[in-house]
C-alpha cells in the first residue's frame, strides 16, 4: 500500500466522502505494495490484518540473512518476531541490533519490541503455565509472542500433575484468565487439568520433554489430542508460538466486542 493511495483514504475521511469504518475495511483487505526482494518478500500488513506484524522462523536461515531482514524492518520501526533463533544467528543480531529485545531461553528477537502490557485482573489477560522448568523455553517463546502482540500476560512455572495441589492453589488466577496457554511434556496431562477447572480456552502445548517412551513429544502431543476436557486445543510439540498467537486472538475478540463501535 502506498503512500498517495493512503493519503486519498484520509482525504476521504476527511471530506466526508467516507467513513473511518469504510476506510478502515479498506486498509485492512489492502491491497498490499510488496518490495522487490530476492532474500525475503516483506509483508507490511499483517498487523493490520492479524494482529501481530511480521514473524521470521530463524533456524533455517544464514546469519546474512537474518541480519538483511531485521535491517529492512528496523528503519520502518515495525514490531518483528524473531524465533527459533540458534546462538550464532543469536549472537550476530544481538552485535547489530543491541537495542533489540532478546530471550536467550526462549531463542527470540523482538524488534521494535511495544511496552509490555500489565495484567489487570479485571482485564483479559494470557495465562501461560508450565507442568515443569524444563518446559521454559516453549514458555518463553509463547511469552516472547505475547509480548510482541502487545498482549497482557502471565507466567507460572512448575505447576504439574505430580503435585496437583500446586495447580489448585492458582484456582482464583485460572478462573480470571481469558485464555490459557498450557506447556507440558512426559504424558501431557496437565491440559485436562486445567480443562477441567476453567471456562475459557486452553492452548495446550505438547513438548519434547521425557524419557525414551515420550518419543520427543509424540506422547504428550497423542495424549493432550485425546483429552476429554472439553475446550482444550493442540498446538505442534514444542511450539509455544502458535499456542500463544491463538490465545492472543481470543483477547483480541474479547476487546473488538467490548469496545463499543462508532
């Protein structure tokens, strides 16, 4: 989308030849203005369209290649995710972009990272737990997520189905959250746990946590598919950050329809 065909959109809201909310479905269809690139084609609306802008899965990629994407978007001041990042493609990002958001647990950039958002308890917020410490760095990566969408959040830790007194105890913190994004490996219980105790969405997120039997994953990934709590979806193994973009849509909807529409 370029520059006059934005300015003639304004001009018309300004004319009163259109209304902001005509206006607004326009930007958000597009069209869209895509740049030459034979690296990477960059898409400069999807914020508008989804709600979290550009995402970059790092660990595929060449050092110069990720450095010549993070330079295109850094001169906008786009929000960019960077994930799945190894400590090579780490190290040279963080020499070049020191003012970048990292998170070496999580092996995530955030460029142009937004404030983060508080938790309100009267608000909706993400709820982000973990059955044990060597779930962190999904949890990170689902954190890092949030936090690029501009979307309250919190985390907990260490609350798995060995102690189940350590999840009930976060009952009040539960049943106040708007979506939930649950990490877990071994047999991936803690889903229907937590299923079971809440009315809003779980996010469940099988990882390759476990012994021999747990097949990197596939064990917890086969069991949380077959929950019987109702109201618990599956993400891959491992990937903390479709789980969290999910419940960050939620949150999105929930403020769409609260906000009253001029």
């Amino acid at each position: 989308m370029n520059a006059e065909y934005l300015h003639r959109l304004l001009e018309d809201i300004e004319s009163g030849k259109q209304t902001v909310e005509e206006v607004y479905r326009q930007l958000k269809a597009g069209p869209l203005h895509m740049e030459a690139n034979p690296l990477h084609v960059p898409d400069h609306h999807r914020l508008l369209r989804n709600g979290l802008a550009e995402v970059i899965y790092a660990a595929p990629k060449k050092k110069a290649h990720l450095l010549h994407i993070a330079e295109k978007y850094c001169g906008r001041r786009e929000t960019v995710l960077f994930t799945r990042l190894r400590k090579k493609q780490l190290r040279a990002l963080q020499a070049a972009f020191p003012e970048a958001l990292f998170n070496e647990s999580g092996r995530t950039m955030i460029l142009n990272a937004p404030p983060r958002e508080p938790v309100h308890p009267d608000e909706p917020f993400i709820l982000i737990l973990s059955a044990g410490t060597s779930d962190v760095p999904v949890v990170e990566e689902a954190a890092a997520t949030c936090r690029a969408m501009g979307m309250p959040y919190h985390s907990q830790a260490d609350v798995g189905v060995a102690g189940l007194h350590r999840v009930l105890q976060r009952m009040e913190m539960l049943q106040k959250a708007a979506a939930i994004v649950v990490v877990a490996g071994m047999e991936g219980a803690l889903p229907s746990v937590v299923g079971g105790l809440v009315d809003c969405p779980v996010f469940a997120v099988p990882t390759s946590v476990g012994y021999g039997a747990g097949f990197k994953g596939l064990s917890a990934l086969l069991g949380m598919l077959n929950s019987c709590a109702p109201g618990v979806m599956v993400a891959n193994i491992d990937n903390g950050f479709s789980a969290a973009f999910a419940a960050g849509q939620v949150i999105r909807m929930i403020r769409r329809w609260s906000t009253p529409q001029k």
